[in-house]
C-alpha cells in the first residue's frame, strides 16, 4: 500500500491507495473518515455531520447514506472518482454497499480513529525535496496562485457535475435540490430559485423545495412569499417542527411578535428556538 506522497508523485494507485490519499486529505480539514471492508475490495466513506433532520431538509434521501453508530456516512468508490463525477461515484458505493446488505452480507465500517487507537499511522520517512522552494516569498506566491486557481477550477467542476447528473437524471429531484443549495451559497440565488420551481411543478408537496424557497425569500426580505411556502410546507409535512420553527424565525423577523408566540407554542421541544438564538427565545417566553 502506497503512502499518500508516493500516490500523487506517481499518479495511480489501486483502492486502497486512492482511499488513503483521499482520506489524509479530508481528515488534514476536520472531516471523519472511515472505510468500507468488502471481500477483495475497500471503500472510503466520510461523515456528513449531519443529523436526520438537517439531511432530509438539504433534499439528501437517507437511503443512499449508511448510518452507524448515530451517524450518517456518505460512501464513495474512489477507483471511480476519475472516470465520472463525484456523485456517480457516490451512488455507485451505496449500490454496491446495498447490494450486499440484501445478500446478508454486512461489511464492516471502520472509523479512521477507531483503527488509529490500534494502529497509528505511519510516517513517510523519505525527504521530500524542497530545493526549488529556497525562498520562502515565491513559495508562499505559488502557493496562494495554486489555491486560487483550484478554487475556481472546483467551483466549475462541481457545477458541471451537478448539470450532468440533472441532464442525466431529469427526476431525480435530489439531485436538482442539491444544485440549487450549492447555487445559494454560490452566490447565484435566481438559478437556485429557478430549480426549485421546477421541482415543485414535478412534485407540488417536496418538502426540501418549499422549505428552501421559503428560507431564500427570507434571505431576501420577502417575508409574505416566504409564509406561503412555509405553510405550504406544514400543510405536506409530517415533521412539523422544522416548519414551524422557520415560520416563527420569519415572523420574529417581520417584528410580528404574537404570530411567532402562536407558532413558538405548538412546537414539542422548545429547545430547537433555545439551541438556534438564546434572545429570540427569550423574548418568546415572555
């Protein structure tokens, strides 16, 4: 098994290779990984750090995730992430991992932390040559170019990706709603608009487009179309908490104060108002 290093001066490698590369680089940014032990085979899988509420409100099926221990794991297949996108590598590992969970064949997910306990990592004990690095401004000057242009060069990527994914599966409306958040925090709020709208003529009662039109309008200060969706949503959606507390957000917003008690009093656990803003919640209390 290649180090990380000897993977990307060579640039190939086999499973194990690959995970190892991309696992010391999601963990060198605070991402938990873990990998998938199948008969012959290895898969990398990462956290998502999300709970069951937050993912089923991002539009994420909870299908295509494997939850152990209390969270919730995405899967990949690396030997693929060169070939397709990212999100064919994604469903492809959650085919493969499904298929043999309905075989009674249950691989084992290991966490990276977990194994390190046991085994800790080894380091690399080769030197790496920094001779062309002999100052330390050009070094720092490549650098900063570097990150720029891969910053970029993701973004444009990761936007192709998505329009493919859409081109090729026009009704997976997961994938549709995964876009347009990636278009909010993108900057570009009319695309994102635009394809929840699509969303909803396919799927009048989707719960992920309502909420999230709900939640641009707010960011836009439209707090009466926003109210339309968000009530919307509570008249499709079993799991009215979320609902309501973005109903009682939009009217604490709107300086509607007795509205947002009215909504602040159904909810179940209060909690949710407390954890979000310790002012609002007490101004709903009194």
């Amino acid at each position: 098994m290649q180090y990380p290093f000897q993977t990307l001066a060579r640039k190939s490698g086999d499973c194990e290779d690959l995970l190892a590369l991309l696992a010391s680089s999601l963990s060198t940014i605070g991402i938990d990984c873990a990998f998938i032990d199948i008969p012959g085979h290895v898969m990398l899988a990462f956290n998502t750090n999300m709970s069951r509420d937050e993912l089923i409100e991002s539009g994420i099926e909870l299908s295509h995730l494997i939850s152990v221990h209390g969270k919730y794991w995405l899967p990949l297949e690396t030997t693929q992430i060169d070939k397709s996108s990212f999100i064919d590598s994604w469903f492809h590992a959650i085919r493969l991992y499904s298929s043999l969970t309905e075989n009674d064949i249950f691989p084992d997910l290991i966490e990276f932390a977990d194994a390190h306990r046991l085994y800790p990592p080894a380091r690399f004990s080769e030197p790496i040559s920094s001779s062309q690095y002999s100052n330390i401004n050009d070094a720092i000057t490549l650098y900063k170019s570097d990150i720029e242009n891969i910053s970029i060069l993701g973004k444009i990527t990761r936007e192709d990706e998505y329009r493919q994914a859409i081109a090729r599966y026009p009704n997976n409306l997961n994938v549709a709603n995964q876009y347009a958040l990636w278009c909010v925090k993108n900057g570009k709020p009319a695309i994102a608009k635009d394809q929840w709208e699509q969303i909803l003529r396919k799927d009048p009662a989707n719960i992920s487009a309502l909420i999230n039109l709900g939640n641009l309008f707010v960011e836009s200060g439209d707090y009466s179309k926003a109210r339309t969706y968000y009530q919307n949503a509570m008249k499709a959606n079993v799991e009215s908490e979320m609902v309501l507390r973005n109903l009682i957000v939009l009217e604490y917003k709107n300086s509607d104060l007795r509205k947002a008690k009215e909504y602040f009093n159904l909810l179940k656990d209060r909690s949710i108002i407390r954890n979000l803003d310790i002012k609002m919640y007490s101004d709903l209390l009194n």
